[in-house]
C-alpha cells in the first residue's frame, strides 16, 4: 500500500526489526518485501516455512535477527516466531487480520488486529487498526515511547523536589534551629506539584526524534542510571540554592522569620517550575515546542500566581507574611541558578 515503505523506513531507524510472515509463496513474498524496504541489503534473508520449521530453537534464534520473510507460513509457524523472539526478551507485536493469525496475536506482547479482519483476530488482538492503515502501527509506537518520555520526564521533575523538602526538613533543624517549612506547606506544595504538573507533562505531544531512539530491552527499568544520576543532581542543586539563601547576604534582608519562610516556601515552588522548563527539553531553547502543550504554560503561570496570592494572603494559616518588589527580585534571580544546574549536568552527561 502506498507510504508503507516510509513507514518501513521509520521503523528501521527506530530499531524496530520488521518481519513479513504470510501464506503467500516465496517469490511474491520476497519481491513485495523488496519493493517495500523490508528486505534491503544481502544478508536478509527469506525462507518458506518448512525450510524454517526444520530449523533448532537454538539456530532459528540465531538467524531471527536476519530473517525478513517467511512464507507459505502456517499459524504455528508465527506463533513459533513469537515465542522464540520473546525467549530472547524482545518485545513483540504481531499484526494479522485472518483466523490463522489469532494464535499469534494473542501471544505476542501487542497483538495489532485490522478493523476489517475476522471476528476471532479482533478478539485476539489487544489493539484494532481501525483504519486498516499499517502507518497506524508506527503512531502506536511513537505514542508508547511518548507515554514513556512523559511519566520519565514528570519523575524528573517530581522527585528532586521531594528528596529536596525531606533533606532541608531535617538539616535545618539541625544547622540552623529553624523549621525548613511548615506541615500545611509541604503538604501545599505535594499537592500543587503531583496534580497540576501531571497534567502539564501528560500533555506533551509526540516528538518525532522519539523514533530514533534505540529500543529498550522489555524488562529494562523506567528510570535509567542516567536518569537517576540527573535526578540526584537536581537534587543537590536545590539543596545548594537553599544553601545559598542562608549563607549569602540576602539572609539579611528578611529581618522576621515569617518573611524568612515566605521566601523560602517561594523559592522552592518557583524554583520547581523553573525546573519544569528545563526537565520537559532536552534542547538549548527551554522553550522549544512549549506552545505545542498551551497546559504546560497554563500550570507554570498558575502555580506562580498562585505562590504569590498564598504568600501575600497566607497570613497565620501558612505561617507566611508578604515579601517586597526587592525580596521577589531577589527569590526569582535564586530560583533561575537550577538552569545553569541542569546546563552544567547536559554538559557532563555528553
């Protein structure tokens, strides 16, 4: 069908190794599997079945990476596909239309049925190509390694500001014999932060660099060494801002503690947006692409604004008292020190 050799293309730079098996003889088989990139260079190979079938397990996981196509195949055959594949811990996604197929369709991780297929692969399958269209298989993939990137990039965001509030709850206390933040303000910004920034980084569209990327193994873990490297990172940038604010001269300016925690309380939630910025872009430009995610913008605003209505109007309930122009100046200026943090990290990691 026209664009599937596009979407071949995509597929392969994305490292996802596309195999045609299907009842059709060897010749036909092969010449479309040519026309349309899935064969494209001599070491592929095309095989019938039976010329597969009397391979070992041992030599068909071998040759797996090089088979492209295999014919005049038989349910057994693709369901023995599967298995072998996923004894070497691939990740697999079969897509079929006919009764034979089901077998296959429902042992494989995905099982990707076409709308106009029988009643029996529909019901195998996990997911249905409304559409018949083999290019929705690609937007599946795109938008499950978005739906990765989005709950990765939300515990880079997330995390750094618990580790955060629990590190300066308890040196504090101990190095300056004051309170870091109230109970009511931590809980404000747990809140604030889990639930409207769940909304911002959900809404992040797909990327297309996101097919580039190297498949990872199935059983590999949400959380990279690199992503939690960058995460401590973070973390200690926080912590060194904070420290920054008690050690510098700008202590000074807050003369009553409750102003003290005023500025405090602000400069971790904005610094925490600030942060959002950094964490949702891997790119020099913070805001690349923000406009194709209006929410995102929404929810920075808000949380903001909304730091500013709690310090001014907080009073005794939050224990916080109004800061001045200067005093905001001067939280805002701290808060901007996590993007050379994050730079410097980038900068480090390359």
């Amino acid at each position: 069908r026209t664009g599937v050799d596009d979407v071949i293309k995509t597929l392969n730079k994305s490292k996802v190794q596309v195999m045609m098996i299907t009842g059709d003889n060897l010749d036909t088989a092969q010449a479309i599997a040519i026309d349309c990139g899935i064969i494209s260079n001599e070491s592929d190979v095309a095989l019938t079945a039976a010329e597969f079938d009397k391979l070992s397990d041992k030599d068909a996981k071998k040759s797996l990476s090089k088979i492209k196509v295999i014919a005049r195949a038989t349910p057994s055959t693709k369901l023995r596909v599967v298995h072998l594949a996923q004894s070497m811990n691939k990740c697999i996604g079969m897509c079929g239309d006919g009764t034979n197929d089901a077998p296959a369709l429902k042992g494989a991780d995905v099982g990707f049925a076409m709308g106009d297929g029988t009643d029996v692969s529909k019901e195998a399958g996990d997911i249905i190509i409304t559409d018949n269209n083999f290019l929705s298989i690609a937007n599946c993939i795109l938008l499950g390694r978005t739906f990765v990137h989005n709950v990765v990039n939300f515990l880079r965001f997330q995390l750094p500001i618990n580790f955060s509030l629990v590190i300066l709850s308890i040196l504090y206390p101990i190095f300056f014999g004051i309170d870091a933040f109230t109970a009511v303000q931590i809980l404000i910004v747990n809140i604030v932060m889990d639930s409207l920034n769940s909304l911002a980084f959900g809404g992040e569209p797909p990327h297309k660099e996101y097919m580039t990327e190297p498949t990872k193994g199935k059983h590999s873990p949400l959380l990279s060494k690199s992503v939690i490297a960058q995460i401590i990172w973070t973390t200690i940038g926080f912590c060194v801002v904070f420290g920054l604010l008690e050690m510098l001269h700008w202590r000074g300016m807050f003369q009553q503690e409750n102003t003290y925690m005023s500025a405090r309380f602000a400069l971790l939630i904005i610094m925490a947006v600030v942060n959002g910025f950094c964490v949702r872009t891997d790119k020099i430009n913070l805001f690349s692409g923000i406009m194709k995610n209006p929410m995102f913008i929404i929810v920075a605003v808000g949380i903001v604004l909304s730091t500013v209505f709690a310090v001014r109007f907080g009073g005794a309930v939050l224990q916080l008292s109004p800061l001045t122009a200067t005093e905001w100046l001067y939280v805002f200026l701290m808060a901007l020190i996590i993007i050379p943090v994050n730079y410097a990290y980038r900068l480090i990691r390359r």
